[in-house]
C-alpha cells in the first residue's frame, strides 16, 4: 500500500521530542511599553517638583533598560542571535 510510508513518517514525527515553548516573564514585556512619566506642570517653577520628575524618569529609563536586558537574553538563550550588551 501506498498509505504504509506516510503513515511510517507520521509515527515517527509524533515520537520527536519537540522544544518546549516559552515566553519572556509578563512583567518584563508590560514594562518595554509602558510610557515615558509626563512632566507635571508645577515641575516647570518648582525645582522639588522638577526633581522628582526627573528622578521618576530615571527610574523609567533603568526599569525599561532591565526588562530590555532580561527579555534579549531570554531571546539569546532560545537561539536567536543577538548583542545584549554589557
């Protein structure tokens, strides 16, 4: 019969081990998007104001330069060729 090596070539590729998916943690890809702060109108006149903006935005750029670091290192050791930095 011709149906024997199809059949053959299904059993086979139902026995391979397949890869086991996953994903980047949830947090680390919500943090990739998650908008730069907004300057609050008082942080134009009031330099207390103005400095906890700028430490909010600081904390915005080293929260998003992690999650990066993590999510491309997830993605290094999946297989993908990629440069995560230092």
């Amino acid at each position: 019969m011709k149906l024997y090596p199809i059949l053959a070539l299904l059993l086979l590729t139902a026995c391979t081990e397949r890869p086991q998916l996953t994903y980047p943690r949830r947090d680390d890809v919500e943090a990739l998007v998650v908008p730069r702060p907004k300057v609050p109108p008082e942080a134009l006149i009031d330099p207390g104001a103005d400095a906890r903006y700028r430490s909010k935005v600081r904390r915005w750029e080293d929260d998003l330069a992690a999650a990066g670091g993590r999510v491309c290192r997830f993605l290094r050791d999946t297989g993908m060729k990629v440069e995560c930095g230092g």
